[in-house]
C-alpha cells in the first residue's frame, strides 16, 4: 500500500480538483460515504456525536452526520468560528440544516454532550506546527470527556499527518477512516498509536493526481 505524506495528499486533491475537473463535493461525498459506511455498519443502536472544525476535515464530520441522520440522528458540535469556514463546511452545514439535523456551538456549551460513538473531524491532515490557545485545550476537553469509541476522519486532530508528531494536544482513535492513501503520520511516532486500526477509502482521486505530486 502506497504511504504518502499529509502534504503531498493535499497536493493530490487539489490536483484531481483543480487540474482533472473533479468536483471537491465530489470527493467529499465520496470520503463521507465511506466513513458513514463504517459507523453503520459496526456502532448499530449507538449515539452518535461529531465534533466539527470549520475547515475542509469539518465539512467531512457535517456531512457524514447528513447520511447518518435517517439512521442515527447524530447532533454536532462546532469548535471553530463561523468566519473562517471553508465554503465547502458552510455548503454542508446548510444541507445539514436543511434536514433538520441538530447543531450546537462548542463556545456556548458549559457541559459538552456524551454519547457512545464520537467523530473526530476537528482538525485534519492540514495541521501543522504547535497547537496554540485555545485549540489546545478544546482537544484536551474533548479527550476528558473518554468516549467509548472515537472515530477518526482521515487523521486524529492534534497529529501532524507527515511526520506523526503531536502538535500538543491529541485525540486518540479506535480507528481511523483515511482518505486516498495512507499517510505517514499515521504509521510515524505518535501517529501509531493514536490512530488506532487504521482504514483506507478509495474516494476517487486518479492515480494520475498522486503520480503527478
């Protein structure tokens, strides 16, 4: 199986969106399909909660929760603010209302929701760095809250997704749902085990967009 860096996965998906014509909604429905898939079909008769940042790997939490909602009715819980969102997060956000799912602000929450089966789409494989206020801490919170069963979309937040590294603070996973290609952060450091069992998605980026990066 081809280990590519989170840096070189996000080269790939722009070229397969930018340079082939493939719509990033495309993919992202594609990736949210899959991960949605899982949690059907091993967390049956469970609560479902994602927690969402407002970047592209939030969009992936939003819209998992859509295709859930008929069979889990999974509420969110946004941890980032609304200015900086990703079109595409505001895109599935709208459809995610527009069915009437249930949304709640991590910023107005005193006491965060339990449930048994959390999604982790905080942060991506775009982080980078070292963590600062207040991003550390709501990663630490969301860890105390000790969900049974965490699932990690593409990578868990607070890990770098090339070399591994935590970036300060971490959400481990039971398993991670990764997207195209194995990443070496999962594989790398701390990455291992963090990442728990580790499931890759084919959601459609060519072989060509990977060769080309």
């Amino acid at each position: 199986m081809d280990i590519i860096t989170g840096t070189a996965a996000k080269k790939a998906d722009r070229y397969a969106i930018d340079v082939m014509g493939i719509p990033s909604l495309t993919l992202m429905q594609n990736a949210s399909t899959c991960a949605a898939r899982y949690i059907e079909e091993n967390y049956q008769g469970k609560t479902v909660l994602v927690f969402a940042g407002t970047g592209n790997n939030g969009a992936d939490g939003v819209c998992i929760a859509r295709i859930l909602k008929g069979s889990f009715d999974p509420a969110i819980v946004i941890t980032g603010g609304l200015k900086k969102a990703s079109w595409e997060f505001l895109y599935q956000l709208s459809e995610f209302k527009r069915c009437s799912g249930k949304v709640m602000y991590y910023e107005d929450l005193d006491e965060l929701p339990f449930a048994d089966v959390m999604v982790d789409a905080v942060y991506g494989i775009g982080l980078k760095g070292s963590l600062r206020a207040p991003a550390r801490s709501v990663l630490a919170r969301i860890r105390s809250m000790n969900y049974p069963h965490v699932v990690a979309v593409d990578i868990p937040s607070g890990i770098d997704s090339d070399t591994g590294a935590n970036t300060g603070a971490v959400i481990p996973a039971e398993v991670t749902i990764t997207f195209g290609r194995n990443k070496t952060g999962l594989v790398t450091g701390e990455g291992v085990k963090a990442a728990g069992r580790v499931i890759v998605c084919d959601i459609g980026i060519p072989d060509e967009a990977y060769d080309k990066i």
